[in-house]
C-alpha cells in the first residue's frame, strides 16, 4: 500500500511540473492541452491503486477460507434452527469446512462432547455440576422461552405458575378445574435427559415429580402430539411455535421475546454451545464457529431463528 501511495504522489507531482512548464511557454492551448494530460495519468494512476488496493483488501478478506476439515455439534433438538441457520451461514462463508449437527438431546449432546465424538455440545438448560466439573465449559450463545401449548380448541387461556405446577404433578386433571370444558387433561411432555425437560421441570421445582401421559423424543413431536390431541398440554421452545397449537399466557404475560427479555415472562432458559475446556483451548474450526455466533453476524442470525440474543 505504501509503494502504491508513493506512485500516485510521483505521477501527481508529474502533473504539476507539467502545469508548470506549460505555463511558462505562453501558449493557452499547450497549457490547456498538457493540463488535460496530467490529470489523465493523475486519474488513470489512482484507478490503477483503487484497484490494486481493493485487489489486496478481497485477498485479505477471503483469507480465512482457507479454513479446512469437519466440525460436529451433537445435543439439544430444540437448537436444532439455530444450529442448521449457523451450519449454513458458516459453510458458506469457509465453503472447504464441513459442519454437522446431530440432535440427540442435551444430555447426549455432553456425552458425545466428553467421548470426543462431537466438537461442540448443544445443551438447551444451564449445565450440572457433575459436568462443569468434568471440565465442560457453558458458553451461551441464546436465551430461549419455554412456551406451554395447547391444542386449538382449548378455551383456557392463562395459567398461573401454581396451576401449571399442579398440571404436571397430577393434581389437577381436568379442565373444567380452571374454567374450561370437562375434559381430562393429557400432559405431554419430553424424554429424560431432554434439555427442554430439565429446564422446564427445574424452573417449576418439579423434578422427578411429572406425572406424564406421553414423554415424547423430540420437539417437533410434543407440537404434533399436542396439536392433534383434544385436552392436551405440552411444553416446547418458542421459536417452534406454529399455528397449529396455541401458547398459554403465564401469570397474565405471553410468551415473547421482548418480555423474556424484561424478565416478565417466567420460563425461559439458555442455550448452550458446550466445549471441552475454554474456547481459547480449542481448535481454529471451533474458535472460528464461535467467532461468527459471537459477531454482529451471529446475533442477526440468532434473532432471525426467533431467540434472544446473549447482551
């Protein structure tokens, strides 16, 4: 850059001395003519340096593809939109790279981490103490509402914590109880090791203590299930919802973003992007994935899957 700043002084400074001798030769034409001709190569001169310099700054910026070899996430199903959104924004921009993600829960998600099948452990709940001291590592990367659905036609619309609580533990069972129809209510729920679980039954204090109908493998069953189910209830990430369920309010407040943000809705947790030791420690692949989740970039991606972004 500085021998292309150099070259553009020297053919200015030539385009001055131009000026100059033309100048002294009494003619207008010569002078207007030689003018004309210097700022020609002036401008011909600092084409040719925008050019190299954009030249320089493509080089520079492509650079990092050079990253190559296969990174794997394993875990949480419930992450599963934001770790697809991040595999193919990441691939795209280091297209030798592969990246893969298995979704197999969260606590499997950690067992694959800390068997060294995985690279990252996607993890939908704040991490045990048995696995932090494993040396596994949180590192956050969203914050995820828990919406509690029903189907379609169920005419309650708000539940209190206590209810909810009293839901799940079997002490109410029918609807006709919080004002709606006589019907039995089917509690569905997910698998055990399930992140969604853990941090649903953790936030109710109803560990163990569910008193499930059906506990379902994965997120996108709990939404069929409840959806298709007449007195059903179920709880799911809340970047899943669709129209063919509805989300209750909690103690009067929805479920969205802006008052999970402002702490009013109750029931939301982190999602995790677990590793083996530090960030740092890691290899150039896994710090790179981080460094784009952790960029302006990564938090237009988490938003665009419809989580919260990590302040």
């Amino acid at each position: 850059m500085k021998r292309q700043l150099n070259k553009v002084m020297a053919l200015a400074g030539a385009a001055i001395l131009t000026f100059s001798l033309a100048g002294c030769s009494g003619s207008a034409n010569e002078t207007t003519a030689a003018t004309t001709a210097a700022a020609a190569d002036t401008e011909a001169a600092a084409a040719d340096t925008t050019a190299e310099a954009s030249s320089e700054e493509a080089s520079e910026e492509a650079a990092p593809a050079d990253l190559s070899g296969s990174i794997t996430m394993a875990g949480s199903t419930s992450m599963e939109k934001l770790a697809n959104a991040l595999s193919e924004v990441f691939m795209e921009k280091y297209p030798n790279v592969s990246m893969q993600a298995e979704f197999t829960g969260s606590s499997a998600g950690i067992e694959a981490l800390l068997a060294g099948q995985a690279d990252i452990g996607n993890v939908s709940r704040e991490l045990k103490a048995e696995e932090l001291e494993k040396g596994v590592v949180s590192n956050v990367v969203a914050i995820d509402g828990i919406a509690v659905i029903k189907d379609n036609a169920n005419a309650v619309a708000d539940l209190t914590k206590q209810q909810l609580t009293d839901i799940y533990t079997g002490t109410i069972t029918n609807w006709s109880e919080l004002g709606g129809e006589n019907q039995p209510i089917v509690v569905i729920g997910r698998e055990a090791g399930s992140g969604t679980r853990g941090a649903f039954e953790e936030i109710l204090g109803v560990e163990d203590a569910c008193a499930y109908s059906n506990e379902l493998d994965s997120t996108g069953a709990v939404v069929a299930k409840v959806a298709s189910t007449p007195g059903a209830i179920g709880y799911v990430s809340l970047d899943v919802l669709d129209d063919t369920v509805t989300p209750f309010s909690l103690e009067g407040v929805e479920p969205t973003a802006e008052n999970i943000k402002a702490g009013d809705y109750f029931l939301s947790r982190p999602f995790v992007m677990a590793t083996l030791g530090e960030i740092s420690e890691q290899n150039e692949l896994v710090q790179a994935t981080f460094d784009l989740i952790y960029s302006e970039e990564g938090s237009a991606l988490v938003e665009a899957v419809g989580l919260i972004t990590v302040d």
